[in-house]
C-alpha cells in the first residue's frame, strides 16, 4: 500500500511538474506575445503621430501662404482704390477744366460775333 501510495505521489508530483511546465511556457508565450504587441501599437502610435505632425506642418505652411496671399491682395485692392480716387479726381478737374474752356470758347464767340 506505502509503495502503491508513494508512486501515485510522484507520479501526481511528476504531472504536476509537466503542468507546472506547460503554465510556464504559456506565460512565457503570451508575455512576448504581449510584448510584440506593445511594439505594434508603439509603433503605430508613433507613425500616427508622425502623420499628424506633418499634416499639422504642412496646414500651418499652407495657412501661411493664404494669409500671404490676402495680405497681398488687401494691398493690392487698397492700391487700386487709390489709384480709382486719383483717377476720379482727374475726370474732375478735366471736367472743370473742360467747363472753364467751354465758357471761354462761347465767350469768344460772343465777342467775335457782335
């Protein structure tokens, strides 16, 4: 019976060891599988990231080239605004200029006809 109990203990001690083993390799398993897939995500972190860096730059050169631009164009309406103002004031005075000359030629018409 001691015998009969003695080698049901080791071989209840010897299994237990296999899946003790087992455990170990499927913990081992799983921590690099966890560990592969902490990289994965690290990984796409960081290209989504850098993706979002770049986009980020390339808006802000793209922002600064239309605040450029309508900075450009305010100038350029400002100018030609000025530029319609001075035309204005010459249609103006050519038109002042013009009633003063027309006056003068009917006086003198005036004159030479009497």
């Amino acid at each position: 019976q001691l015998h009969l109990t003695t080698s049901e203990k080791n071989e209840l001690a010897r299994s237990l060891e296999m899946v003790q083993n087992q455990l170990q390799e499927k913990e081992s398993e799983m921590k690099r599988e966890i560990s592969e897939h902490k990289d994965r995500l690290l990984q796409a972190e960081k290209e989504h990231q850098d993706t979002l860096t770049e986009a980020n730059q390339k808006n802000k050169v793209e922002i600064e080239a239309c605040h450029e631009k309508i900075s450009s164009l305010e100038h350029f309406i400002s100018s030609q605004k000025l530029e319609i103002e001075h035309l204005k004031s010459n249609k103006e005075q050519l038109n002042n200029s013009l009633k003063e000359a027309n006056q003068a030629l009917g006086e003198l018409l005036k004159t030479k006809v009497r």
